[in-house]
C-alpha cells in the first residue's frame, strides 16, 4: 500500500484541527466570559480542559488504533468532535464550555494520532522523516490563519461562529477521510486489546531508551513552545507597547518561520544526518532563551530582542519537534499506534502545564517564560543525548524497514 498525496494532506487537515479549535476563539475570551457570566480563569479554563482532552485522546486513542486498525477508529472521533464542536457553539454556560471542549479535544486528539499512525504505516527510513516534515510545514499554516479568521469572525458576527466553522471543517475531515484514507493497518500487524495489552505495550515502548531520549526532545521543545504561545502577547503589548495589529504581524511570522524550518528538514532529509539537524534547532533555541533571560533580567526586555528571540525560538521549532517524533517512531516500529500516543501524550501535557507556569510571573516581566526557554532546550539537548549516537540511529532506520 502506497502512501498518496491524499493521504498527507488529509493527515495536514487532521493536525490543523488543535491550532484551529484554539486559535480561532481565543481573541474572543473578553466576550466568552461576559456572555456567559464567567470569570477570566474560568474562561482560560477552557483552554486546559481542551489540552487534557488532546493529552488523554493521544494516549488512549493510539493503542485502541493498534488493536481496531486506523480507519473506523478514526471516523468515529471526527464525528465526536464534530458534536462536541456544535455543543461547544450552543452552549448555555461555562461549565458545558468546559466540558465540551474536553471531549473536542479528546477526540481530536484521537483522530490526531490515528493520522499520524496511518504515515507511520505507508513510509519509513528517510521518508518518512520528509513527509512528517511535510505536513509540519504545512500544517503550520494553522497557527498562523487561526488568530486572524476568528478575529475576521467576530468582526462579522460572534465568538459562538468560530465553533460553528470548526464543526463545518469536522464535516470536510470526514468526507476528506471516507475519499482518501485507506485501512493502513493489516489485520495480521494488528494486537489485542484489553488494558493488560495497553500496559504491555507502553511498557516495552518506554523500555527503549532512545525513544525515551527522543520523547524528550520533542516534549521540551513543546514546552518552550507553549511558553512563548502563553506570555508572547504580554512581553509584546503590555511590556513593549506593540499595538494588536502588530502582534498578530509578529505571530504570523514567527509561525512562519517554524514552517520555512519544517519544509527545510524535509528537504534535508536522506541528505544530511536528523540528529544533525535537531542539534542544530535546540543550539539555536538555547541561544535564544539565554539571550531572552538576559534581557529580562538586566535591559528591561527591549522590543527588538523580544522579536528576533520569538522568531529563533520558533524557527528552531520546525527543526527539532517533527524530526524528534520521526525518530521516536523508528524506535517502535511494532507498535506505531502506542508509539505515538506516548508521543502526543507528552507533547500536550507538556503544553498543558508550561502555558500556566509561563504567567506565573505576572504581565511585567518575561524571566519565567526565559528560563523555561532555556530549560526546555536543555532537556532537549538531554534526550538527543539520551538517544544516542547517529550509528545506532541508522541501525534503528535499518530494523524499521525489515520490520515494515
């Protein structure tokens, strides 16, 4: 079985869903909580149930795939999310909010690792390296329409909108599904279910030590991620004074930039060493967390230092995140579907807990968020070292294609 050009881009649609569903509202939060009578932290809690939804979906999602096979499993959640997306619309109070958007981003979480499972399936080696990059780059096209199409929407209507065009896009995804995504899961690589099966797996999963250090260095790199996606609009606009509009421009760019970078490995990819390339993001991203804490601590974090570390943090991103899940993925070629749901488990508990800690600091200052930038890239460095060397990453591509 082939891996097609339909089948990636109905993948890119299925990692947009995360980005989409947060983005597109999250410029509303005012009005969220003046309609439905809610406070602020009531209305950031929407955000974290969504996370624990998408951390939880990830987990459980992956190995009931491994068992039940790709397909069914991942139309039953596009159809879930779709209804918790339409409850999310019509909801009459925060606490449905709440609720709802869990179990949208327990589904989509679902569907998420299943898409991922399914390229897991179809490729392998040095391509699979590409085509992860691939739908990284392109699916990082997300991060940057979401603020900007739910601001147009509440510029037309209100904040319930958002969530109906989530829905219309649950509709697209399933059609996208039932056209171009085949059974990727034969039933003789296939496993047996049951809790017992599940601890099985993970417990051999986590036993290799070079898909923990490759855990790791996706996880990190997550996590300094989420920092700046948490504090960036209060260093920009309460610190540096940057009007709305500009900020919107600079998180645009710097979305951008992590999709240059992601298109770039891909095109690297069978070329130069992936280890490489990953090194060469977390040195970067160290460099700008340590240049960011600086600043923070002893200039007063000045406008243009913010900009230009925002943007090497990111870019660093594109190097490092979808090439650490690629080579988590070699590391387990038995068990795709539990490889990757540790994978998205981590990534989202990681963005779920950093985003809070971030703030803890206040709107006036950026050290919290500096010194996870740096402590993400540091434990990032930590995992590709836990890995290995790059003769036992080859080793790993080699027992991947005899295993596939």
């Amino acid at each position: 079985m082939k891996l097609s050009a339909g089948v990636v881009g109905t993948v890119v649609f299925l990692t947009a869903i995360a980005p989409l569903a947060t983005d597109m509202y999250v410029p509303a939060f005012p009005r969220v909580a003046g309609e439905l009578a809610a406070s602020a932290t009531q209305v950031q809690l929407t955000l974290t149930t969504f996370f624990v939804g998408m951390a939880l979906g990830q987990l459980i999602g992956g190995p009931v795939s491994d068992q039940r096979g790709r397909r069914r499993p991942l139309l039953a959640a596009i159809v879930l999310m779709t209804v918790a997306s339409v409850v999310c619309a019509l909801t009459p109070s925060i606490g449905v909010l709440m609720a709802a958007r869990f179990v949208q981003g327990f589904s989509g979480g679902w569907a998420m690792v299943i898409g991922r499972a399914v390229i897991v399936d179809l490729a392998s080696g040095p391509r699979l390296v590409r085509v992860l990059n691939v739908i990284a780059g392109v699916g990082g096209v997300a991060p940057i329409a979401g603020p900007l199409l739910g601001a147009v929407i509440l510029q037309v209507s209100d904040w319930r909108m958002s969530f109906w065009a989530v829905a219309a896009l649950g509709v697209a995804m399933l059609v996208a599904v039932l056209v171009a995504v085949p059974e990727s899961l034969p039933v003789e690589r296939r496993h047996g279910g049951g809790l017992r099966a599940f601890a099985v797996a993970g417990r051999q999963v986590l036993s290799r030590r070079r898909y923990v250090g490759y855990l790791l260095v996706s996880g990190s790199a997550m996590g300094a991620l989420f920092a700046y996606v948490a504090t960036s609009a209060f260093v920009l606009q309460s610190m540096n004074g940057l009007s709305p509009i500009g900020y919107s421009v600079d998180f645009a760019a710097n979305a951008a930039g992590m999709t240059v970078a992601a298109l770039v490995a891909a095109r690297l990819a069978g070329r130069v060493s992936t280890r490489r390339v990953i090194l060469t993001g977390q040195i970067a991203a160290l460099a700008a967390g340590v240049a960011m804490l600086a600043g923070a601590l002893w200039f007063g974090t000045p406008l243009l230092l913010a900009i230009v570390c925002f943007l090497v943090l990111m870019t660093a991103q594109g190097l490092i995140g979808p090439n650490g899940g690629a080579l988590a993925s070699a590391e387990v070629p038995e068990h795709p579907g539990t490889g990757s749901a540790l994978l998205g488990f981590v990534q989202w508990v990681a963005a779920g807990t950093i985003a809070p800690i971030a703030g803890l600091g206040g709107e006036h200052t950026a050290v919290p968020m500096a010194l996870l930038m740096v402590g993400g890239a540091v434990l990032s460095m930590a995992g590709l070292a836990l890995a290995g060397s790059s003769e036992r990453n080859n080793y790993a591509w080699r027992s991947y294609a005899r295993a596939r």
